[in-house]
C-alpha cells in the first residue's frame, strides 16, 4: 500500500515536470529566433510607451526570421526601474529586451544606487524620439515666452516627484531661472494637463506630442521647446531654448530607447536591431503614428544612439542635486 | 479568562504592536511626509488601547459601546455556536506552504502538491483519488494559463523562474 | 447626433458586432467570476488579440468583457461569499447569507435584474450629462476632493457594522497600508523596510483577496461545515430567480439611489466602483427602518451594491471620453486601446468620433444585457454551487486566488501579501473588526493625502483654500454634523431603551 502511494506521487511528479519543462536550449545561432520574443515594457498597460510598443511589436515579428511572435510583458513599478532592472538581470540569449525612458532611468540613476548601469547594456534602437516642450494652459493668460519669464510664482504641474514631467520642470526651472513651485503627485500627464485646465497650475513641460492635441482644443498653448538645436517642425511657430540663449536646454529631449541585456550576443541584437527599423518605417506604422499622433523614429543607428544618450548624460549632470 | 476573549487580547495586541511600528517609523520621515501618518496612526493607536482597555473592564463597557445598529449583540451569539472547530494554525500552515510550494516549484506542481495534501488531510480521501484529482488540477491550470491564454505561470525556484 | 447614434446602431448589430460583444461579455463573466482575475487583467489579455482588427469591433469586444465582469463577479460574492472583482464585495454582505438560506437564486436574480438597470442608468445620465461635462469635472479641484474624500471616509467609518471604535481602527489600518512605499506628492518613501517590493506600496487586490477570500477559505476550513448552504435550495423554474427580479421593483429607490451614487463616484478618478458600492450599500442601511437586519439576508442590501457597481461604468466614461483622463483602471486600458487602433482620445474625441462614443455606450448597455439575461439562464446551474461539498470549494477558493493575485502583475511576493492578509481577515471578522472601513481607508487614504498636499501647493501653502471655496466648506460642516450626530442618536436610543 505505502509503496503504491510513493510510486503514484513519483509519476505524477514525473508527468508534471515534463510538462513544465517548457524551456530549450537553442543549440546553433541559426536557429535565432526558434520561440517567441519578450518585449518588456516598464509602465503598465495603456501608456504612451505601451501602446507605442504594442502597435511595433505585430509588424516587427514579421520581419524577423521564421517570423517569430513578439509577446509585450509588462512590468510596472518603481517609476520604471522594475521593469529595467528584469531586463538587465535577464539571460543574455536575444529572446528578452525591453524599454528605457532616457532622461527618466538614466537621471536617477546618477544621484541614486540603482540595478542597471546604461553603459553596459546592448542597445538595439530608439523607437521614438522627441524634445520637451513648455505648455502654457490657455487659463493662465501666458501665451509668450516674455509673458512666461514676466510672470511671478509660477506653477508647473508634475506626476509625482520623479516622474517625466517632473524632471523636466526642475531642469527648465533651474535653466531659465524662473522661480516657480512644482504642483506634483498627479497621476499622469493627462490628469496633470487636466489640473492646469482648472487653474492648479500654469506650465507643464512634456513631450511635444503628448500635449499637442490640448493645443487644437485650445486648453494649452506651446511656449517654448526646451529640446534640439532648432525649431521643431510640428510647432514651427514656438521658439526653441537655444535660440533664446539657453544652450543648456538643448538636451530636454525624450528617447524611448531599446536595449537588451549585457552580453546579448552581437548576431542576435543585429537582427532585432534591423527588424525594429525595418518596422518602424513600415508605412503601417506611419500611417498609425500619423493616425494616433504618436511619434515614431527618426530611426537612430547605434552609435547616433550612443552619442545623444551621451549628451544627454552630460546636460543633466549639470543639475543632479535636483533629482534626488 | 474565556478562551475567546484571551484570543481577542492576542489580536489587540497584533494591532497594537503594528500601529506602534508604523508610528515610531514614522518619527524618522520629514515633516511632509510623516505628516498623514501620524494624523492618523497616533489615534488609531490610541483607540487600539482604549479598546483594550474596555474591552476587559466591563463597567466600562456599557458606557462606550457605541454600537448604532445593535449588531454586535448578533455576531456575539454567532461566535458561541460552532462545537467542533477544525484548526486555525493547521489550515494556516498549510495555506503558507502552498505559496513555499509555488515559490520553489511553479504553479502546476505546487498546486498540485497542495490540492494532495489537502484532499488527504482535510477531506481525508484515499491516496490515489487525492493524487489522480490534484494532478488532473494542476495540469489544468497549466493548460489554460500557460497555453490558452499564453501567459507564463512561474516555473518555481527550483526550475530556473526568478521571482 | 442622431446619424452618430444610427451608425453605432449599425456597427452593434452587425453579425460580427454582436458576435463580439457577446464573446466578450462572456469572457468577463467567467473572469469576474474568478477572484482576483477579473476586470482589468481579463481586458489587458485582450490587447495584443485585438490590433489590426477593425477599431470599432474591438471596442465592442472590449465594453463587453467591461459589461459582464461585475455581475460575474457577483456569482462568486453571493454563492462563495468571495467577491470576484473588488466592486462586488458589498454584495456579499447579504447575498451570501441568502445563498445560506437556500436562496442564492433570488439573490442571484436580484444582481442580473439591477445591474442591467444600473447600467442603463448611468449611461442615460451620462448622455444626459455630456452637454455639462466639462464644467462638472473642472469644478473639481484638489481642496474638493480632499473633502468628498473626507465625507465619504467618515460616513463608511461611522455606519460600519458594529462597535464604532473598531470601525475607526479598520479605517486607521487601511489609511496606513495606503501609505505603505513611494509618495507621489511628498517624494518621500515610508515603510519600505528597504525592499523595492514596499517600495511600489501594497496593492489593493492582494490586500482584498486576502480579506475577504482567504479569510473566507480559512472560515470554511475552520468551521468545519459541510456545504455552503444550511437549508435545502430553492429550485423553482427559474431557480428563484424571477423573484430576485421582482425584488429590485419592490426596493425601487434604493435601486435609483444606488445607480445614481454609482455614477457620480464613477465620474470621480481614481475612486471608481469600490467606493461606489460600500457608499451604496452603506446609505441604504442609514435609511433603512430595519438597519439590524442587513447583513442576515436583506434583499435590499444586494440592490444597494449590484446597482452602484454597474454604473460606476457609465459615470467612469465622462471624463475618459471627455477628456481623455481614464475614470478607473479599465477605462485607462480602454484608452490604451484606442491609442493602439490609431484613435486619439481627448477633447477631440467627442468632435470627431461621436459614433465612437455611442459605440461604447450602446455597447455596454448590450453587454449588459446579455451578461444578465445568460445569468437568469444559468441560475439553476450555479445555485447547484452551494451545494457542493466544501472540501473542493475551500482549495478552488485558495487556487484561484493565487493564481489571480499573481496574474494581475506578475510579482510572486503578492501571493504572500494575500496569505497574510487572509490570516487578517480571518482575525478581524472573528474579533468583530469591520471589514469595510479597512478597504475604504486603503482605497481613499493615498487619494486624500494626494489632495490634501496638492491643494496647499496650489495656494502656495496657504491653508484658506479649503475655507474660501463653497463646495469644500459645505462638504467639510456635512463631514462634521455625521460624525457626531450618531453619538447623540445612540445615547437617546438606549435612553429610550432604559
């Protein structure tokens, strides 16, 4: 009896591992991909970053070899870090890659002890690159840069220290010397552009598309664009921080950058590097940036990467104590 | 003391030492930060003891109960019912080991390992029908998670998952 | 208007609209009905399904799981006392105790019939409203959520179920978790002890599956009973259920008051459906004549519940279409996916895409409906639940809760937060500490800290905005008089008695 009862508890151990073994070795580097992809996104479902990822990754399969799946995995938590640090620590074997916000990761990272380290990682591409831009709400009267640097106790509003926003209203306040009280604790940027319709707070410094609609529906109006070296096309009519003498300003860009762990083999991050290209200037995927007001690309190569994400480094370092 | 009433000073307790962690943590945060906590921990904790306090004293009792819907009276007469009661810490344990079961062996078999050890222990049914059933479970919540909704269970510790 | 209104009709029932909407409403059936799946996870599984489809059959594919997760999550609230989704747990109170009594099937009946009827209120009142949206939602600001917060706090904590002192330490408690990791607004991190998981804070499903069906499954274990219900089922044609219809008729103006608290919190974000159904739940009690028999199997405390919960959906829609600003967790994965199908949602969205809008509404009025009537339908069937033998309903119980906890994020910790907290649950109901307050102080304990601090740093931290407005004083003099009224009405009540 007792032997029976042992017996039975082994096969059914037996069959159950079996059937969690779900997980084989690739044996060549030809076989790449043999099984589906994990694309991690470190925000929750829904955001800017996701539903950027989630229109990508159906197209950038198909450019893969066997045309293997792309599967988004979510992972949010810790403003991101949680997400980045899963990739980072993940096996370097091309089937896990993920998302970074560049500034975001990178300027905490410079005043706090974090997991990851941007210099180590194999980045793969930038799926969307844009500057920063100061909104104005069109309650706050504000429609120039002179009436903003006119205007006393100023407000930006932000969601939450050490989110986007957040860090880009200190860095512009810091920069252009304005003086002005951080509104924060919002939950995202909608809700923060919600706040400044009421008369929370007047400015909000974020990317250009994510308040662009707000300028058609006359809520927000653009005052200044912090990133880049000239005007940005979309807004032809706002002047840029350089122009206006603030050189420091030029580096209040967001990049949605790529990468995957430290060590991904060369041949594997190649040939996820040509795919997302590929995709990204898939007239799909135009279309659905033009269609959606997304923005997609410029298509950066790896060392174009590196160097922006090198500036970037350095314009910030300028005022870490502001990002503890 | 009845037996109830010395469980119910146990849990006081559990609260108590709580809200004192919560409270005397907070003394260590910036004004803005710790200013809610406190708000609210500092009276919660007292209420903690006052609730002890009145709880075992009964002339107090009448006094302080503030009871609008007269509802406690009923929960009172529901506590004194039951004559046989199986275990808390067993069932207790054996909830506790089924996440040690998942941590170190994935869903499906620690799942599996679980359903076992229940059917066994609490339904008291005979070996082969505990296991055939539990294993028939596990690999149905494999079947559907893992590969009808594509969506990957934790493998377990043991198995190379990283929690 | 109206030719917005015909090709939404058009797209609905269309062959392959009605198709969709009923495969997802079935698909939010099951899934509410699991404790801790439901809602939020069953439609973020359906993202990657839906891109490339044609945009406004995902949507309705999207608004049907939305329409039949609440009244699935009933099922298991009333014939497990385990509430499937967080918005249902009210129901529990009294819809369980019916099921013990051998009337699940009424109880049952009592859901379907009001949460349709919810539904269909709350989205009437929020085409009635689109119009006055925008000034509605603008006149929100901080100081007045603080105080709609307070209010709400202090009117659960004070009609909570028994000894008012630990009504407060619940709510204390709750608060506090809410506290628990990273503070948007102050930047300061509490509680953490270190570790990156309390960072993130404790999340609310772990915390209410732990409460509530943890415990449950540790109160079954340890009563030793032997099937859910005591008495024999009432199986009548409809397995009781008609009756459960004629119900919410009888309890019309909990039914009316219900929806209309339903929609209204539904229109506040962040605070959404949970809230809604305990404030539903808990004013019905206030104004009962018979307060002591809610919580035996009061028919008109599953009205209360089922009718808010449903029509959170349509209060939730007014910001989300109006502004684009999410009204809850799945209007936020909703606008994700509109996004995803190249629809931009904001201020333009009811210029634009009007159709669209009424694709949602019809959609979730259809969903609905139909998640209702499969539930009249099925009613015989699922009372048969409670008598099953409770040795595979206590591990179905604890199996499906781990498995949803840790399906919502992936974080294995989770599981344990949940098992803790069943043992805390467990502890609190046998040493009468409400449960109520305890998930109203954790759901609106971060929320009222978030505007509390926000308002003093929109007045550049002068405390005179929370007396200078009107809305907040007169939320602030009501918050007053509830907290102290009761004292004087219980010490005349046991004069009176004496």
């Amino acid at each position: 009896m007792k032997k029976f009862k042992v017996l039975n508890l082994i096969v059914c151990l037996l069959v159950l591992l079996g059937l969690n073994e779900m997980n084989p070795i690739p044996a060549q580097a030809e076989d790449y991909p043999n099984k589906p992809i994990v694309w991690v996104v470190p925000y929750g479902p829904g955001g800017g970053f996701d539903v950027i990822a989630r229109a990508i990754a159906p197209v950038m399969q198909e450019y893969l070899p066997r045309k293997a799946n792309i599967i988004i995995k979510n992972i949010d938590g810790a403003g991101g870090r949680r997400g980045v640090t899963w990739v980072y620590k993940a096996k370097p074997d091309g089937y896990t890659f993920g998302y970074t916000n560049i500034p975001g990761q990178l300027v905490y990272g410079l005043v706090n002890k974090v997991d990851y380290d941007f210099s180590k990682v194999e980045w793969i591409g930038n799926v969307s690159s844009e500057p920063v831009a100061i909104y104005a709400s069109t309650a706050s009267g504000i429609k120039t840069f002179e009436d903003m640097m006119k205007t006393p106790k100023l407000k930006f509003g932000s969601g939450g220290k050490g989110s986007g926003e957040d860090i880009n209203a200190r860095f512009a306040d810091a920069i252009l010397d304005l003086k002005a009280s951080v509104v924060t604790g919002y939950a995202g940027s909608h809700e923060v552009i919600l706040g400044l319709i009421r008369g929370d707070a007047h400015l909000i410094a974020i990317t250009i598309s994510s308040g662009y609609q707000y300028v058609s529906s006359g809520d927000l109006k653009p005052i200044l664009v912090m990133g880049g070296k000239k005007r940005d096309p979309v807004l032809p009519d706002t002047p840029v921080g350089i122009e206006k003498g603030y050189k420091d300003l030029a580096a209040g860009m967001l990049y949605r950058a790529v990468f995957a762990p430290p060590g991904t083999p060369g041949e594997r991050t190649n040939i996820l590097s040509t795919a997302l290209s590929k995709a990204m200037q898939d007239p799909r995927i135009t279309k659905w940036s033009k269609d959606s007001d997304r923005q997609v690309g410029p298509v950066m190569t790896n060392k174009e990467l590196k160097e922006a994400i090198d500036e970037i480094i350095v314009g910030y370092s300028k005022y870490k104590e502001l990002f503890r | 003391m009845e037996k109830h009433s010395r469980e119910s000073l146990y849990f006081y307790l559990l609260l108590l030492f709580f809200m004192l962690a919560i409270v005397m943590m907070s003394f260590a945060y910036d004004p803005k930060t710790r200013l809610m906590p406190l708000l609210i921990g500092i009276p919660t904790l007292c209420l903690i003891v006052f609730q002890i306090v009145v709880q075992f004293n009964p002339r107090l009792q009448g006094f302080f109960e503030i009871d609008l819907f007269h509802s406690s009276s009923l929960t009172k007469s529901k506590t004194q019912k039951p004559q046989e009661r199986g275990s808390l810490l067993f069932h207790t344990a054996l909830i506790l080991l089924y996440f040690i079961l998942i941590f170190l062996l994935g869903f499906a078999l620690g799942t599996s390992l679980y359903l076992c050890i229940f059917f066994k222990t609490y339904a008291k049914q005979s070996w082969g029908k505990a296991v055939v059933s539990s294993a028939i479970a596990g690999g149905l919540l494999y079947l559907i998670f893992n590969v009808g909704l594509q969506f990957n269970l934790f493998e377990g510790l043991l198995f190379g998952g990283r929690p | 208007m109206l030719d917005a209104i015909l090709s939404a009709l058009t797209v609905l029932l269309s062959a392959k609209g009605l198709l969709f909407v009923s495969l997802g409403c079935i698909w939010g059936l099951i899934l509410g009905a699991l404790p801790g799946v439901g809602g939020p996870t069953g439609l973020i599984l359906f993202l990657p399904i839906t891109f490339g489809m044609d945009p406004n059959v995902a949507m309705l594919l999207y608004v049907g799981v939305m329409g039949g997760s609440p009244f699935g999550g009933s099922i298991s609230a009333i014939l497990l006392n385990v509430p499937g989704t967080p918005i249902n747990a009210a129901t529990c109170f009294d819809g369980y105790p019916m099921a013990r009594r051998g009337e699940a099937g009424k109880a049952l009946g009592i859901s379907a019939t009001a949460s349709c009827l919810g539904a269909f209120f709350s989205l009437i009142i929020l085409v009635g409203i689109l119009p006055i949206a925008r000034t509605i939602i603008l006149a929100f600001t901080p100081p007045e959520f603080f105080m709609v917060i307070l209010f709400g706090l202090a009117t659960v904590v004070m009609t909570s179920r028994g000894n008012m002192i630990k009504g407060f330490i619940s709510g204390g408690i709750g608060i506090i978790l809410s506290l628990v990791g990273f503070c948007n607004v102050t930047g300061g991190v509490r509680y953490s002890l270190g570790t990156e998981y309390l960072w993130d804070g404790i999340e609310l499903v772990p915390i209410f599956i732990g409460v509530f069906a943890v415990s449950e499954a540790l109160r079954l274990a340890v009563s030793k009973r032997e099937t859910i219900s005591e008495e024999s089922v009432v199986i009548t044609k409809l397995g009781g259920a008609w009756e459960g219809f004629k119900e919410v008729f009888r309890y019309k103006w909990t039914f009316i008051r219900g929806s209309a608290i339903g929609t209204i919190i539904g229109i506040i974000p962040g605070v959404g459906g949970v809230v809604a159904n305990f404030l539903s739940y808990t004013t019905a009690i206030q104004l009962s004549k018979h307060p002591e028999t809610f919580g035996q199997g009061n028919p008109e405390g599953v009205v209360a519940s089922e009718s808010a919960n449903n029509a959170k959906d349509g209060g939730a829609l007014v910001p989300t279409v109006v502004f684009g600003i999410p009204g809850s967790l799945e209007m936020a994965i909703l606008l994700g996916a509109f996004i995803l199908h190249g629809l931009v949602p904001g201020p333009a969205m009811l210029k634009d895409h009007l159709d669209l809008v009424w694709i949602l509404i019809l959609g979730l009025a259809f969903s609905n409906l139909v998640a209702s009537s499969l539930g009249f339908l099925l009613v015989r069937f699922l009372v048969r639940i409670t008598t099953v033998s409770v040795s595979y309903i206590i591990p179905t119980i604890v199996v499906l809760s781990f498995t949803g906890v840790f399906a919502m994020r992936l974080e294995l910790w989770d599981i344990l937060v949940a098992a803790i907290f069943g043992l805390v649950g467990y502890g609190m109901r046998r040493h009468g500490f409400p449960l109520v307050p305890l998930v109203i102080g954790y759901v609106l304990g971060a929320i009222a800290e978030k505007s509390f601090h926000q308002s003093l740093m929109v007045a550049y931290g002068s405390y005179s905005i929370f007396f200078t407005r009107p809305i907040p004083v007169i939320l602030l003099v009501l918050t007053v008089l509830s907290l102290f009224l009761p004292f004087f009405l219980s010490k005349h009540q046991s004069k009176g008695d004496k």
